[in-house]
C-alpha cells in the first residue's frame, strides 16, 4: 500500500469489490461495518477536498460510489437502507467535485443518483438534502425557479428536518431569491437560517454548516453580490474573508474574486485588481473551476477601465488562469 499510495489502492480495491459484486450477481451478505467504513472514509473526504480540491479526489470517490451502488442492490433490510444513506451523501458529495472541476453534465448524473438513494433509504432528509444539492447545480445555472421550487420541496413539513437541513435548504433558496433580485426575501430566509445554526450540534449530512466560520454570512455576502448591493456585500467580505482558516484556500479564492467583483463595482479598480490577484493564485493552486468562473465576472466588472492601464493589470493577473493547461484530466 505504501508503494502503490493511498489513492491507487482504494482505486483497485472498489475495482475489485464491484467486480465481485457483478461476478456473483447477488451478494449472500453485506457486512453492517461496511456502513461505518464507508461513512468514515466519506467525513475524511470532506476534509481532504478542502486541503485538496476536486481534482485530486474525483476518481476515488467515483469508484467509491460504484461500490456503494453495487453493495446497495446486494444488502438486506436496514443494511441496505443504511448503505443507501450514506451511498446518497457520497453520490451528493462527486456531484460537488464534479462541479467544482466544471463539468455540471457529470454533476447532475450523481445528483439522479443521490435522490433515487435518499428515497431508498426512506429517511426525510436524506431527500431534502438531494433536492438542495441538486437546487445548487440550478444556481450555477441561473435558474431561479427551479432553485426556488426544489428547496420549498425540501422545506414541506419542515418541523420533521434536522437543523442542519433546514439551515442548508434556506440558505439555498435564499441564493434562488438573489436570483430573482428580492432582497427582503433574501434576508429573511437567511435570518431563519442564521437562529438554526446554533442548534447543529454535529454535521451529519455534509453541508459544511459549522465547519465553514460564518457560513451563513457568506452566503449572504454572495446574495448581496448577486443583487448588486457592492457597499454591503465588501462590508461583510471585510469581516468574512480575514477570518478564514489557512483549510479554506479554495473557498477563499471564490470569496476574493466575489469581493473583487464588489470592489470594481465601488469604483476602486486597484483595489478589485490586488482582490483578483489572491483569487487568481488561488485558483491555479487549487484547480477550481468554480473559483476560475468568478474570475471571469471579475472581467466583466472591470470592463469599464479595459482600456486603461489597470485594466491591463488585470489581464496580467488573469493570465495565468486563462491558460489552457494541456492534458488536464479531472476525471
């Protein structure tokens, strides 16, 4: 295992495993521990995905989910409803990378699969947490109702939710709300969300709702971005930003390309100039595609002062991101 590296091994043993599973059509037994393998490994990878970034985790998880799937089809009674519990996380979490490497067709693939295995499971939020997830993909596509309407999905009877999953589904339909451009609705999905949080005592479902500092003010920030309220969204970036764990690299580089975006539309090019050049860095570091979007809308921001000489800065800061990096393979 030392010579073949962590990421080889698990590679070639879920290959093996789905092997076997197909080989003998269905499995006699499941072992319950399984469960609890799978689930740790999943906590691990969150953590790792931050250190990481997508690229570096794609492929392990994907053969992962395989395993899962086929352990799933096999298993009996609450074995399976447990491996499908956790096969839905796992399925949500590649659907992340996925996006996150910039491939949303591949995405959305692993968010069918999340929802058919939260129903599976037959817990209420496990499926609330799929229709969020999948409400996600929608907000990177600007698609405001379909936002809005999955997560009101994810809200009926909410009495019956986590916590935790309330707090992820309002904060997403509040990204839909921005997407509409309805500030009031914005703040109160977010304020909701924000007395919730402190009654998450542990992260269940992945949602990074304790483990990212502020989160719910991120979002806010990102909403008010999205609306085009500069002054308020640099105020809360100011805060948010400089706070952030040394873990949270990638999500830094979003965030400072979104303050990048605040600033030029204060009027202070320079300083949307110095923002990109941390993002920028970031985003070559990290391989986000998600932080290399939000550097394009940093383009578009400074096109104002394209032909002056911090336009051309920040061409030079761009540069390094916009090019093409040959054999690039997040699969």
């Amino acid at each position: 295992m030392d010579a073949l590296g962590r990421r080889g091994f698990t590679l070639l043993a879920g290959s093996a495993v789905v092997a076997g599973l197909v080989g003998i059509g269905r499995a006699r037994h499941v072992d319950p521990a399984l469960v609890s393998y799978f689930d740790s490994q999943l906590k691990g990878h969150y953590h790792a995905d931050m250190l990481l970034g997508a690229g570096a985790l794609i492929g392990t998880v994907a053969s992962q989910c395989e395993v899962i799937a086929q352990l799933v089809d096999s298993a009996d009674g609450s074995t399976r409803q447990r491996m499908a519990k956790v096969g839905s996380s796992f399925a949500a979490f590649a659907a992340w990378l996925w996006l996150d490497a910039g491939d949303p067709a591949a995405a959305m693939r692993c968010h069918d699969a999340a929802l058919e295995l939260a129903h599976r499971c037959g817990e209420r939020d496990a499926v609330a947490c799929a229709l969020v997830d999948r409400a996600m993909a929608y907000t990177d596509l600007g698609n405001a109702q379909a936002v809005i309407d999955l997560c009101q999905a994810a809200l009926v009877d909410a009495r019956r939710l986590s916590p935790e999953v309330q707090v992820f589904a309002l904060q997403q339909q509040a990204h839909g709300a921005s997407l509409r451009g309805d500030r009031r609705q914005v703040d109160l999905l977010l304020d909701q969300a924000g007395r919730l949080v402190d009654h998450v005592d542990i992260e269940e479902w992945g949602t990074a709702c304790r483990r990212t500092d502020g989160y719910v003010e991120v979002q806010r920030a990102t909403c008010y971005g999205r609306l085009g309220l500069a002054d308020d969204a640099d105020r809360l970036w100011q805060q948010i930003i400089p706070a952030a764990p040394p873990s949270a690299r990638r999500d830094v580089g979003v965030w400072s390309a979104r303050h990048a975006v605040a600033a030029a539309r204060r009027g202070e090019p320079e300083r949307a100039v110095e923002l990109a050049r941390q993002a920028s860095a970031l985003a070559v570091e990290t391989g986000s595609a998600r932080a290399r979007r939000e550097l394009d809308t940093v383009a578009a921001a400074m096109a104002p002062w394209r032909a002056h000489p911090v336009g051309q800065d920040l061409a030079d800061v761009l540069a390094p991101v916009n090019i093409d990096e040959p054999g690039r393979d997040h699969g």
